[in-house]
C-alpha cells in the first residue's frame, strides 16, 4: 500500500460511519462531503490538521475553497456546468488546487495507481455531478481491439454509500464527451 493511501485511510478513520454520515460539512451534526474529506486529506498530507476538532483550517480561506470548489458553487449552476464542460482549471478542484501550490503533479489516466488523488465530473441530460477521492484500487482490462479499460475504486466520502467509505463501485477512467477525469500523485 502507498503513504499516500495510508495517510488517507487514517484521515477515513477519523469520521466512522455510522456516526458520520455524508452531507455539507457540519462538525455538530456530523456530516462530511467529498470535498471536505480531500482538505482533511491534504491537510493530514502537510500535516496541519487538527485532529482533535477534524479541521484543517490551516490550509487557508482560498486553498479551502479551491478544494472544496467554491468559485463553481458562487457562480452558479449554469456557469459550473460551461466551466467542466470546457475544462476550466477550477473544476480540477483538489488537483489543481494542490498542483498550483507545487504539491502534486498531473497524471494522465493511463497512469494511474493507489494514493492518488482524484476529481471527476458527469454530464448528463445538461446537468454536472462532481466527485472527489482517493484511488485506492486499480483494475484494467484488455478489451477488443487492443484497448485497456481502466476502472478505479475511491476513498472518500459518498453520497451513495452514505458517508466515508471504500465505494464497491469502480469507475471508469477516461475521458470523453460526458465526463471529465482529473488526477494527481503528491511529489
């Protein structure tokens, strides 16, 4: 297993399901989403997290809001949506917030491996759901024609599953017309 992936697995063990369930951040009510779990994870990376209160507000007002995607959520869904469609750096969320900053690097899909971090868009029917997380396993496929599939399983905080968890469901890395994959390694 990478460090990487270890030190997201100890920031996962901080918010137990099914104490912690997922939604906006609110440490009373305990809930966390996908993109607060990344800042707890970069924070835990540069090692600046409380681990008592779970806050990583030594990050900063803008790296935390680069992160979490703020500009998208203030601009308004339609501008959001124009924004992943033509891959505008703030939709690269924890990705380009961490690689302006000089921590991470890029990494093409075909690239990818355990520990890395990740964020994804969906669009369908002119709508956009977004995704954060952390690889946690990599799984590729020859198909027909000499292709490689490549799917990914995440560390993260998910709707669907209700809160932080390894998701049971692999994704599919690529990019193309109706998603938008983007994906990082820590130097």
């Amino acid at each position: 297993m990478s460090a990487d992936l270890a030190l997201a697995k100890k920031v996962a063990a901080m918010f137990p399901m099914p104490r912690w369930k997922y939604g906006a951040w609110d440490r009373d009510a305990r809930k966390i989403d996908c993109s607060k779990f990344l800042e707890m994870v970069v924070a835990a990376r540069l090692d600046v997290i409380d681990k008592d209160t779970r806050v990583g507000n030594t990050l900063g007002k803008d790296f935390r809001k680069e992160i979490n995607i703020s500009q998208g959520e203030m601009a308004g869904h339609d501008a959001l949506f124009d924004a992943v469609v033509a891959g505008h750096p703030w939709t690269h969320g924890v990705v380009y917030a961490c690689w302006q900053r000089g921590l991470v690097e890029y990494v093409p899909a075909q690239h990818v491996a355990p520990g890395m971090l990740f964020q994804g868009w969906w669009l369908r029917n002119g709508k956009v759901s977004g995704h954060q997380g952390v690889v946690y396993d990599v799984e590729r496929t020859m198909l027909r024609g000499g292709k490689e599939q490549i799917k990914i399983a995440l560390l993260g905080s998910h709707k669907s599953m209700g809160g932080v968890c390894f998701t049971p469901v692999k994704y599919v890395v690529e990019t193309g017309v109706a998603r938008r994959i983007y994906l990082a390694r820590w130097k």
